[in-house]
C-alpha cells in the first residue's frame, strides 16, 4: 500500500469540495483533491433525452436501501463536478428567516447557528463564481443584498413572458428565477450557452452551466499546488491512537502502474465533501476504538435528521395551444413561501424546470401512448414544486452489517403543506387558461438531489456534529462541507448555500490553519 502526504485532503468535488477547492487554490498548501469518478465525456450523448432519462447514462449503477429494505438507484452522478453536473443550476439564497425559527406546518424548522447577514458576503462571492442571472426587488420574499446581482436576468420565451403576465395579473409575483451559465443574451458570441432544450438534468457539453467541475475545480487546478486524483473511492478515515485527529485517508485508486489498489494518503487537515449521505456514511464506515459508533458520533446525531425537500413537478397542459419555448427555466414564484391563502404557515417555492420531452415523460411513465406523451409534452409549461420538509433523528443514514447505505424516512413532514403549495399553483394555472393539469409528487428517499442535514453544526457538541465553520467538534482537523451540515433545508434549491459556506470555511482556513 502507497503513502503520501499533503497539507490538505479535499474528499469529494461538487458544491461544497469543488468550490472549497477553489477557494484554498491560491494559499499555498499542498492540496490533494480526491473524486470517486471521471471526468464526464462530452459526447452527442449528452443532449439526448432518451439516453439520459431512459437509459440513465450518466447516473450511477450503484444501489441503496430504502427505509423497508427495498434497493433503489439512488439519483447519484459521480463525476469531476458531483451532482452540479447534471443539475438545473438554480442558484438562490435561502430567506434571512430561514436562518431563525420558522414554525412551519408540522413542527418548528430550526434556528442556524449563524445569521444571514454572516453568509451575505459569501453568497454574493458564490453567484459571481458562478455567474447567477438574476433580478433584485422583484421576488417579494428576497433578503437584503449587499449587491447586485452579477448578471441580468434570463429574458423569458414569448409563451412564458404571457404566461408571468396573466399571474402578475391575479396578484401573484413571479420573477426571473436565478440561474448560474454563461450566457450573454446581447451578445451570443461572447457566452458559451445558446439556450438549448437540454440545460436541467442533461450534462452540458458547451460546458455553458456553472457548474463545480468548469467554475472552480478546473481553475483550481491550473494552481501546482493543486492535484486531482479521479477514479479514488474513499473507504475510511483512519485517525490517531487518541482519536483527536485524522491522520490518513484510505482509498481504492489506480497507482503508477496503472493498477487498481488500496492507497493511503496522510494530510494535516481533511475535508470531506461527498454529499449528505456518503459523508454521513463515510464517518460511520471510519468507525474506530475511540470512535466505536462512527467518526465524531459522541453526539450519536452522525447520519441523522436527513432531509430532502418534499418535491413535486406539475404540467399545466393548454389543450390546444404548442410550447414552443426552449430555454424554460426562467421564472419562478414565492407569493406562498412564508403563508399561503387562508393559512398562516409557509408552503414554499414554485419554479420551471427545463423543456419537458417526449422520452423524459416515457422514462417515468413507460405506460403511456407515444402520441399522448408527445402531445402533452408539446402543449405543456412544467414547474417544479418545493417544500421544506423538517429534520427528525428517525429519518436517517445507516449502515447494514454488510456495509451498504439505507436511508429510511421514517417521518415524513410538512405533507399537508406541500398539497395546498401544488393546489395553490394549479389553481392559479387553471385561471391562466391551463386547465389540464397532471401532478406528481417524488418520492424524498430515492430522489436525493437536495439531500441535506446528516452531520448538522452548531455551538454545542452535544445537539450538533460540527461547529459553526464545519470543523468537527470531536475531531480537531476533520471538516465537512456539503450539505450535511444544514440544520434545516428552507425550501430552496441548497446548491448556492453549500457554495457560500464553502467560501466561508475556506476563508476562515485560510486564516486560521
């Protein structure tokens, strides 16, 4: 077994490792990046509905357990970039309550140990990192800005812009929803995007979404100091004889010889960035004498309080009018983000997704007629809806006795919540002329792209996992950065939050280690 050793040893390169990666580049340290995968090909396969929903080319093989034992493939794409690879790159803030209490339907959603205003700064280095379109004081719900945002907002497509129209004028808000690529709409010779049909959930071969791997790891890596190594699965952590420190990573990774082996790579500090379940499960696999229940876990809270967002898509079908839009991500609502109609609890947020398909809607409804699929994917304008679900110790990661992740949502909250937010939208879709409309919910355990909350921080080590900069409590030089440290999800897209922290923590590295 190989050994080598750095100053910094950054597991994972999406959201939270790839911008964290980037935001120590320029310090000097000797810095080791390690990634479970490769580097995604662009191919033709990369536009391809068929190949990317139906065939599921880009998602991983392996499975998990649910909460009744039952394998599923879990919504995983190990890649240089992680999950930002495919995904629909919103990029918004959450609401400066969201970091207080916020009494929601089924309970209280937790205080942050930080306020806003500490992540402000940080947020607005994420959106120009990331090159977030946007538009301030058009979202009723929006937090203060130190700035604006660094880009202007994506112009709707004829259909969507009459669509904004008709909800302005039942007293709703809709505004353009952020969006991090590199689109120059003046002038389309100077950005990479075009405004295809395939930005959500299909990888991006104009490497035109900001993304982890194109933003910040690949100008990472143009420092020396920086290494990558792709294809290195990361088995455990290995710590000290008194437990306090990690002094090794062990990895399955391709050695000189171009042969797979287990290889250790020794470090002063190491940062773990593998998304809210496989941290939560790379902890509890580093299970040692001094940490006999997993990694940091005196707290028993390792794995614990999962969330994932209760999520819905919604198609507002015009029976005889085509969406000829392209690029359809580009509105968004939050008129019922903090009270809906009647009710004084939130319900959360409401957005467009990308272009639905033909072979997108067969993927999930194999059963419906090739026309029918056509025709509603032809006539419909489709919305993704979100609610905030809360954090329970029952709803966790674990591990069998054969080493295999389950996640079991024991509890599922806010359910109530989330039906009037998706009642509320059709009801304003029906009055805009969309008087067909098909709803789905998705399921949270299987559908984990917004999976936080396992290794939550805070200020006391016995309700919390890592402090306020995501340092252990337990393990002095052990940091966690991604979205297990949520102690709430809010009812936002968490990419742009898991970036800002990042930023924030590597800041505060840069100072203090």
């Amino acid at each position: 077994m190989s050994t080598s050793h750095y100053d910094i040893i950054i597991i994972g390169t999406g959201a939270g490792g790839g911008t964290l990666a980037y935001a120590l580049a320029g310090s000097g340290k000797n810095i080791l990046v390690l990634e479970k995968g490769d580097f995604l090909r662009r191919e033709v396969e990369n536009s391809c509905p068929k190949e990317v929903f139906v065939k599921k080319r880009y998602k991983t093989k392996e499975t998990w357990l649910n909460k009744d034992g039952k394998e599923f493939v879990p919504g995983m794409h190990y890649y240089v970039g992680g999950n930002t690879k495919l995904y629909g790159a919103a990029l918004a803030r959450m609401r400066k309550e969201d970091f207080g209490e916020l009494r929601l339907l089924d309970g209280v959603s937790p205080a942050w140990p930080i306020a806003y205003e500490e992540l402000e700064p940080y947020y607005a280095q994420a959106e120009k990192l990331y090159n977030v379109h946007g538009a301030q004081g058009e979202d009723p719900s929006e937090p203060p800005r130190s700035s604006p945002f660094p880009k202007p907002p994506i112009p709707h497509e004829p259909q969507i812009e009459e669509l904004a129209k008709n909800l302005q004028s039942q007293g709703l808000h809709p505004f353009p929803l952020p969006i991090g690529i590199d689109l120059d709409e003046p002038d389309r010779l100077t950005g990479r995007c075009f405004r295809c049909m395939t930005c959500d959930g299909f990888p991006c071969p104009a490497l035109a979404k900001s993304d982890a791997d194109v933003n910040a790891v690949r100008p990472a890596r143009e420092y020396r100091n920086v290494t990558l190594i792709r294809n290195a699965e990361v088995r455990k952590l290995i710590t000290a004889p008194d437990g306090k420190r990690v002094v090794a990573v062990e990895a399955w990774a391709t050695n000189e010889r171009q042969e797979k082996e287990v290889q250790r790579f020794e470090s002063e500090l190491v940062v773990v960035s593998c998304g809210a379940v496989n941290s939560a499960a790379l902890l509890l696999r580093s299970a040692s004498d001094k940490h006999p229940n997993g990694l940091a876990n005196s707290s028993g809270l390792v794995g614990r309080n999962y969330m994932a967002h209760l999520n819905g898509t919604v198609m507002a079908v015009h029976p005889w009018r085509r969406n000829r839009t392209v690029f359809q991500k580009t509105l968004a609502m939050n008129d019922w983000y903090f009270k809906g109609p009647g009710c004084d609890y939130p319900l959360g947020n409401v957005q467009l997704i990308g272009k639905l398909q033909k072979k997108m809607l067969l993927a999930d409804q194999p059963w419906l007629p090739g026309p029918l699929s056509m025709y509603l994917a032809d006539h419909s304008v489709d919305w993704w809806v979100l609610s905030e679900d809360l954090p329970k110790a029952e709803n966790q990661v674990t591990l069998t006795r054969e080493g295999k992740i389950q996640v079991s949502l024991a509890t599922p909250t806010n359910v109530g919540a989330h039906r009037r937010l998706m009642t509320e939208l059709c009801r304003a879709l029906r009055q805009a002329g969309y008087w067909l409309i098909l709803a789905k919910r998705w399921p949270s355990d299987e559908n984990c792209s917004h999976q936080v909350g396992t290794l939550k921080f805070g200020r006391d080590p016995r309700t919390s996992v890592l402090n306020e900069y995501c340092r252990a409590h337990e393990v002095e030089n052990l940091f966690v950065v991604d979205g297990s440290f949520f102690p709430s999800s809010a009812a936002v897209n968490p990419a742009l939050t898991i970036m800002a922290q990042a930023l924030r923590v590597g800041a505060w590295m840069r100072k203090n280690c």
